[in-house]
C-alpha cells in the first residue's frame, strides 16, 4: 500500500471550499510536482493564485487536465456532467479522476460516459465541510479525523483506489470503500434530511411577523442558532444535493414525517413516558458520536 502519494501534476476542477483544501494539502505535504486550478470566475481563480495553493489556473477543463495524473472535480453535484465533458478532450491514458460530490450515483452517471478507456474513476466524499464557500475558506485541517468515502467501480483499478486512498490519510481522514447507492442512502439520513429540516426551520421563522423575527434572533441561543449555520450552507450545492438524491431522500423524509407525526400525537395526548423514551434515545447516541471522536 502506497503511503506517501505522489502526483506529478493535479488538475483541480473547481476551486472552492474542498478543492482549496485539498490543495493545501498537497502543498504542505508536497504530494504535486504542479497543482492546477480551473474555475469560472475570474475571481475565483486571481483568489486561488493570490493564496498560493496552486501554480496555474485556467477557465479551460480541457487544458487544466492535460498531462494530468490526478484530476478532482470540485464541483456543485449538478455540474459535474457538464465538466467532465469539457475536460474529456484533455484527459490522458493512466489519470485518475477522482470527486468529491456529496451525491454518488449521479455523478457516476454524469461523469463516466465521458471518460475514455484507460482513465481510472474513483468516486469520493469527504465527509468533512462549513457552510462557507470559495477558495479562501478552505484549510488543510478540514478534513483531519474525518471519514472520507470511495465508491469505486467494479471497472476501477485497484491501485487506483489505492493512490487515491493513500491521498486521504494523509490528509488526516480515516476511509471507508461503499457501494454507490449505499453511500446515498446512508448520507441522505446523516447529511441530506438534516439539512432540509435547518432549512425548513429557518425558512419557517423568516415567514413569522418581524416583531417575532427579532425576538427569535434575540433569543436563538436556546436551539435555533445551530439549525442556522447549516441553513447557511452553499445554496447551489445543496439544490443539487437534493435534486440528484431526490427517491433517498424522499424515502428518508417519507419515514421521518411518520415519526414528526406519531410526536405531535404524544404531545396533543401528553404521553411524556413516549417523549421521555425517544429522548433518552436520542441522547444515547449523541454519546456515541462523542465517543467516536466526530462531536
Ligand atoms: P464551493 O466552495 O462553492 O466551490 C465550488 C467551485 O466550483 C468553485 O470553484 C466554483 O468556481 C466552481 N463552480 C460552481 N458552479 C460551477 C459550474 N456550474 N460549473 C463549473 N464550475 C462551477 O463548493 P465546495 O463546498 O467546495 O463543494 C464542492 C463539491 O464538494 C460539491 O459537489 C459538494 O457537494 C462537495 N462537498 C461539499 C462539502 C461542504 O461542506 N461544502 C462537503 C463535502 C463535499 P466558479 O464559480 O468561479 O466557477
């Protein structure tokens, strides 16, 4: 197994939150002989170059992923079809692409019908993040003691998965390999549904009169405040969170309104030994998290 991964040259499709921070990585850990960004904005890529992450940038996928070992798409879930296309004419026999989309399935979907024979694709996510975006927020410990997930493929080289594995661990991150529609199923309950309830929560208190605004800002110590630094979460990452895991979801949100329901009954009823129980539950696995050190 390799430890220490080395890249000759790192094609980073998009150059936000994650991609930053894997760029950090590589730099202070010299993992790239050359690190290469692509983005869009031209502010987005002068902001990349003035932190010194990386060595070049382009707005062309096609040209950042030429002579590429290593290519990342960094990009929102929706988008990742529409990149992989426009960097296919640049892409070489032997690179590995790699992502980092919180969704699985359909970025496998989008994005290997425009890989060539001879590119390895190992589907990734860190499950590690904040709810803010671009390149200057990103930081090389982001992903310290976190997991990180790879679904490879059954066509996937195994060294491939290897490299990119070996990658992650040095980046501080304990990995696991899934199943693609595992690891949607799985993350529809642990990331996807809590955040549609934050934003619902915080969606619901913005239609309240704004003298009962004020007061739910004054006071949101007492709960609301945390469901708001998720609600403060990339938009445009998160539509397409959910519009390419919409059946996980809705089958998670489907089982989730039952139990929303069956609580409101104990309370119309005043059932506290039901709500007393669930509690006692729940607070059973805060414990857990705490003790696998994710808290
Ligand atoms: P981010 O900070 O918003 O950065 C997104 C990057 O993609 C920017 O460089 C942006 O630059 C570019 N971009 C945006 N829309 C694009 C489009 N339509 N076509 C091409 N490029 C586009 O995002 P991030 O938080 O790093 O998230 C990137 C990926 O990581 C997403 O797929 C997300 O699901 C996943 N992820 C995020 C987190 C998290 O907590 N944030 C955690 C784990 C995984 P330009 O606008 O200049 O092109």
């Amino acid at each position: 197994m390799t430890d220490t991964p080395h890249f000759k040259r790192v094609a980073l499709i998009g150059i936000g939150l994650i991609n930053s921070s894997i760029a950090r990585v590589m730099r202070r850990d010299g993992l790239a002989d050359s690190i290469v960004a692509c983005a869009r904005q031209k502010e987005t890529r002068d902001t990349a170059l003035s932190l010194g992450i990386v060595d070049a940038v382009t707005d062309d996928p096609a040209e950042a992923v030429t002579g590429a070992d290593l290519i990342v798409l960094g990009v929102p879930v929706g988008a990742c079809g529409a990149v992989a296309e426009a960097m296919a004419p640049g892409l070489e026999k032997g690179a590995i692409v790699t992502d980092v989309g919180s969704v699985k399935r359909a970025v496998v979907n989008d994005v290997l019908p425009h890989l060539k024979e001879g590119v390895h694709f190992v589907p990734g996510h860190p499950i590690a993040g904040t709810e803010h975006s671009g390149p200057a927020a990103g930081f090389a410990e982001l992903f310290r003691g976190r997991w990180c997930i790879l679904t490879p493929l059954a066509a996937t080289p195994p060294e491939a998965t290897e490299k990119v594995m070996a990658f992650w661990r040095k980046a501080g991150s304990m990995v696991e390999v899934m199943d693609v529609e595992h690891h949607d199923r799985v993350l529809a309950i642990t990331s996807h549904l809590p955040h549609l309830i934050a934003y619902t929560i915080v969606g619901t208190v913005d239609d309240l009169s704004t003298a009962t605004k004020s007061e739910v800002i004054r006071y949101s110590a007492s709960g609301f405040r945390d469901f708001t630094r998720i609600a403060a979460s990339d938009p445009v990452m998160w539509r397409d969170v959910f519009l390419n895991n919409r059946e996980a979801v809705l089958e998670m949100l489907g089982r989730f309104s039952e139990d929303l329901t069956a609580l409101q009954r104990a309370i119309r009823w005043g059932e506290g030994d039901k709500l007393e129980a669930l509690f006692n539950r729940t607070r059973a696995i805060r414990r857990s998290i705490i003790e696998a050190k994710q808290a």
